[in-house]
C-alpha cells in the first residue's frame, strides 16, 4: 500500500463522518437506524479541532518507508530520490 493511498484513505474516512452528520438529502433514514447519533458522538468526542490539526499534520509529515531497488533509493527521512552508492543524502544530509 503506497503513502498517496494511504492517506487518501484516511481522509475519506474523516470526510465520511463529518457528512455522515450532516446529510440532508437521507437524515431522516439515517435517524431511524440511529447513524447520525453515532455520527455525532463520534465528531464531538474523538473529531474535535484540535485532533483534526493533528490528522492533518502527520498526514502531510508521514514519510514512506526508504526502499531499494538496485542503485536507486529514496532518502528515509526526506524521500528524495538517491542515485548511485552514496551513503548520504545530498539535500538532508542523513545516513541512508
């Protein structure tokens, strides 16, 4: 599973709740299967502001794992590409 995706599942699961308490169109349906009380417990409890700044920065600092294929790598900490059999990389200055 790739980071693109790994994230993108992510925020559709965080999309999926704030619309899951708020739809219009079906609210009353969800209401009887009692899916929009749950929906806003869980906004309320585990989705407030200051838990949704965090999704979004470990988001944008999640890093892929550094994987090689032959002579081409990808730094661990940056995830810029490395070519050849340096033991550092040019742009952070990390050990690879």
């Amino acid at each position: 599973m790739t980071l693109g995706l790994r994230k993108l599942i992510v925020l559709l699961l965080v999309a999926a709740v704030f619309l899951l308490a708020n739809v219009w169109l079906v609210a009353r349906w969800l209401q009887e299967l009692g899916a929009v009380d749950l929906a806003r417990y869980i906004r309320s409890e585990y989705l407030t502001p200051t838990a949704v700044t965090i999704i979004v920065v470990l988001l944008v600092l999640l890093v892929g794992t550094g994987r090689s294929v032959g002579f081409v790598r990808r730094c661990p900490v940056c995830d810029r590409l490395l070519l050849g059999g340096s033991k550092y990389c040019g742009e952070c200055g990390s050990r690879v």
